[in-house]
C-alpha cells in the first residue's frame, strides 16, 4: 500500500533534503543562475510548441482547400 505512494511525487522533507543537496553541490550563488536557465528552457520550449502547433493548423486548414 505504501509502495505506491513512493512512487509519487516528493514529499515536504524530501525537498528540503532535495534543497540542501543543491545547496551543498552548486552553493548558494548559482541556483539563481540554475533557475533562470531552466526558466529560459521551458520559455524556448513552449515558444516551440506553439510554432509547431500554427504550422499544423495552417497545413489542415490548405488541405481543407
């Protein structure tokens, strides 16, 4: 019963240990930088997808034709 809860998501003392680890491996400085970079990926990402998705609707829509 246990074993499928482990499977989730962390809970709260996991990401604070999570959180120290970070700390401890890349100090303190560079989570801002780590952060804006990962940020910076999911904008490009999702820039992307929207891309594609407009490329998709615009070749249905010249099939319709």
């Amino acid at each position: 019963m246990h074993t499928i809860l482990a499977l989730g998501m962390p809970g709260g003392w996991e990401w604070i240990i999570i959180g120290l680890i970070v700390v401890v491996f890349f100090g303190a400085n560079k989570i801002p930088e780590i952060f804006r970079g990962f940020g910076k990926g999911i904008r490009e990402f999702k820039e992307a997808s929207k891309e594609i998705k407009k490329e998709i609707e615009k070749d249905s829509s010249e099939d319709k034709k």
